[in-house]
C-alpha cells in the first residue's frame, strides 16, 4: 500500500469520510487504509447517508449500507469508527449539517487512553476530486469550508480543480489512479446485468454474503 501520497502535517486530525457507499468496494477500502496508516490520523469516521440530495435513490438500503460499512470500518483498521447519525434521520441529510453535529460529538469517537487524542484535533472532511469541485453547488458550502479542511481523492494524473467562489483549504490530496476500473457505479452496473463475479472482484470478500442475499444467489 502506497502512504506517501498522504503527505505529513505537524497537526493531528480526524478524518470524515461520508458517502452513499453503494456498495463500498476495494477503493474506499484503501482510502481507509492510507488514512489509517497516517500518522497524525487519529481517528477516520465513516459517515454512510441515507441518501445523497444531489443523487437519486441507492441500490442498496440505507441499513443493508450501513451494514456493509461497519465490516469496511473492522477490517480497514483499529483507527477506523463509524457514525450512523445520517442514516437514523431517515432522510437525505446536507454534509454541513452532519459535520455540526460530529463536532458536537467527537469526544465519544476518541479513546480517552490514547495519545494525541484531544479533541481539539481538525476536522477534515474526505472527498473524491469530482466533488470538491462541485462544492459551491453544496449547502452552506463557505460555512463547510471554515469548519473543515479537505482530503481530495483523485483518480486521475491531471491537476485537481478548486470550486468556484470558495476558498476551501486542501489538507492533502490521496492518488488512486491505480483504482480507476472501481467505482460503486461500475459494480452497480455489473450487478445489474448479472456479471456477479466481475462485481465481486471490485468488492472485499467480507461483504460478499450481502451482495449474495440482496440479489438471492
């Protein structure tokens, strides 16, 4: 596994990495990893949501998600925890709303036993480049900026664009130009048209039973 594309900060941090996860695959996994092995990472938490607002509905339910989520979160790593608070309001939620409430939170997500586990850690909020440069379109979105600091995933070489009108500050950037074939959209797709296994292989094993009883294999 590749660190070095997570560069080094003198500052500790907690990672929030939200998203519709539908299914998660073999990319989130290793974003998850690259945080986990940092660091000055101190705690990545796992914000699945109900629904995206800019999305249509998921494949997969809200709990069947969440469910698959709690398995990336135990075999990501010990750093790695999970919030259902998206999922328990029962409708799509905006990320500024969601950040507001974990900062409310965040001392329940630290071990108190731990060293550098203050809460006074930033926040920074885990994204993938076609997002962030979208971000004006978010609600509150120069309200986000002030409260997070961003991790932007690209897939691809080219240089990563900043959203219009905002001044969001980039923490650091994680490369995943070797993960490009995997997306929740291809996996979809391919479940979709009965390539099971082709799915399967963008998929960790450990969530293999829920793609199984969701298409009743």
């Amino acid at each position: 596994m590749d660190t070095s594309n997570l560069k080094q900060d003198s500052t500790y941090f907690i990672a929030i990495y939200g998203g519709s996860f539908d299914p998660p695959h073999l990319a989130h996994l290793e974003i998850l990893k690259i945080l986990n092995n940092n660091p000055f990472c101190i705690r990545t938490i796992l914000l699945p949501n109900y629904q995206n607002p800019l999305k249509s509905k998921s494949l997969f339910s809200p709990n069947e998600r969440l469910k698959m989520c709690e398995i990336l979160a135990q075999i990501s790593g010990d750093k790695t925890t999970i919030s259902d608070y998206e999922i328990r309001q029962n409708r799509p939620i905006h990320t500024i709303t969601s950040i507001r409430t974990l900062q409310k939170q965040i001392s329940s997500f630290l071990d108190s036993n731990q060293p550098n586990s203050s809460p006074q850690a930033k926040l920074c909020f885990v994204l993938g480049s076609d997002s962030f440069e979208t971000l004006h379109l978010w609600k509150n979105s120069q309200s986000l900026c002030e409260l997070v600091e961003f991790i932007v995933v690209k897939r691809e070489t080219s240089t990563i664009t900043h959203p219009q009108n905002l001044t969001p500050k980039m923490r650091t950037s994680i490369n995943l130009s070797h993960f490009n074939a995997i997306s929740s959209s291809k996996v979809r797709e391919l479940l979709h048209k009965g390539e099971i296994n082709k799915a399967l292989k963008m998929l960790p094993q450990e969530i293999f039973p829920f793609i199984h009883a969701h298409f009743k294999l």
